[in-house]
C-alpha cells in the first residue's frame, strides 16, 4: 500500500463530501426562500383585487381610475397598472387625503 494514494483517495473524499454538503444547503437555502416568496404572494392576493387599499393613516385610497404617470401621461385603470406610453408601472399610489403612500402590492 502506498501511504500517498490513500491520502489522495481520502482528500478526494473530503472534497466530495464538501462540494454535497454545500449543494444541500444551497438547495435548501433556495427553497426556503422560494417558500417565503411563494407564501408573501398568496397573502397578498386580497390586495390584488381590491378596489381600495389603507394608507399608513387609514384612509381608503381608491385602486381604479385616472392617474397621473411619471412620463407625463394620463391613465385609466389599476393605479399600479403599466402606462400606455412609457409601459413603466407605478410603485406607489399618493393618498388623496394626507398624501402618503400606499405601496404596489405586486413589489417587494
């Protein structure tokens, strides 16, 4: 037997099990947040439909009508839907009482 192959047969074995220990964390970690984002998007379906949404304050802020873009442009609709001239959405909706924001319930 020679000392030098069965240190270069184990160190290859170190190696191995290394490079799977760190796949299974990896694709551990991955799926918890797969299952984290998963889950925020299902609790937010409510607030995908809903026709008003709370600012910080309480105020009912109204999701349906016309609303200003960024660009310039005027649009009708979802107020987090995208501008038929630029085609950016907004991330943000001012409330109409005390001017906070009410946050784009599809973004993080």
């Amino acid at each position: 037997m020679d000392p030098l192959a069965d240190l270069s047969w184990v160190a290859r074995l170190l190696r191995r099990m290394a490079a799977l220990a760190w796949w299974v964390v990896t694709t551990a970690w991955l799926g918890l947040v797969i299952v984290i984002r998963t889950t925020r998007l299902l609790w937010r379906i409510p607030d995908y439909f809903a026709t008003t949404l709370p600012c910080a304050r309480g105020h009912a802020v109204p999701m349906f009508g016309v609303f200003d873009c960024r660009c310039g442009a005027i649009h009708e609709g979802w107020a987090f839907g995208r501008c038929s001239v630029c085609g950016e959405s907004a991330g943000w909706a001012p409330c109409d009482t005390c001017g906070l924001p009410v946050r784009n319930p599809l973004r993080w």
